[in-house]
C-alpha cells in the first residue's frame, strides 16, 4: 500500500493484545488515502508481507494482493477471516457537499 497509516498492530500469537513491538507474524491494519480510498489488512508471515486484502471506499470494491507465490488455503482462508473480523464489511458512504 502506498501513504498508508498504521491504526494498529495484532500480535499473531496473542490476537487480542496489541504489540508495542512488530512481531515477525503479525497483522497490520492501514488505512489508504492517496491512490485509492479505504482500509485493509496487510499480513506478514516470518517478517515477509504474504497478502493485503483492502476495502476500496470509492470504488466499492474489496480486494486480495498475493506477495508470495504459493499460500495454502487454510492461510488464505485466515486471512480472509481476519478481514472480516477486524474491518467493517459496509463501505463508507460519502455524500456530496452543496
């Protein structure tokens, strides 16, 4: 993601506490301002980002980047999960100024 704001960090190992410090399986949630419009979660696996999965506010969109070549689908369907769990699934609505 590009101009990204790091809200928070999930520790992978304690999903419920977050980390002070990056741990090398964790779940960044980013917000995203500048070429598109919306939040998402970046996840790492071993220091290495494997798969962003962000929520496009304009376009209406939600969306999955794959960064390694080979994820098994039991870690797709985690990710996918962790989305869910930790984004709004409602697209923010912007109204039109006067």
């Amino acid at each position: 993601m590009h101009a990204t704001f790091h809200i928070q960090t999930r520790c992978a190992q304690y999903p419920n506490r977050t980390q002070m410090k990056e741990n090398k399986d964790r779940v960044i949630i980013a917000s995203d301002v500048n070429e598109r419009d919306g939040i998402g979660v970046e996840i790492y696996r071993n220091d290495e980002l494997i798969a962003e999965i962000f929520r496009d506010d304009t376009e209406k969109t939600r969306t999955i980047r794959i960064f390694k070549e080979n994820i098994s689908l039991e870690l797709m369907e985690e990710c996918i999960q962790t989305f869910k769990k930790e984004i709004s699934w409602d697209y923010i609505e912007y109204g039109e100024e006067n």
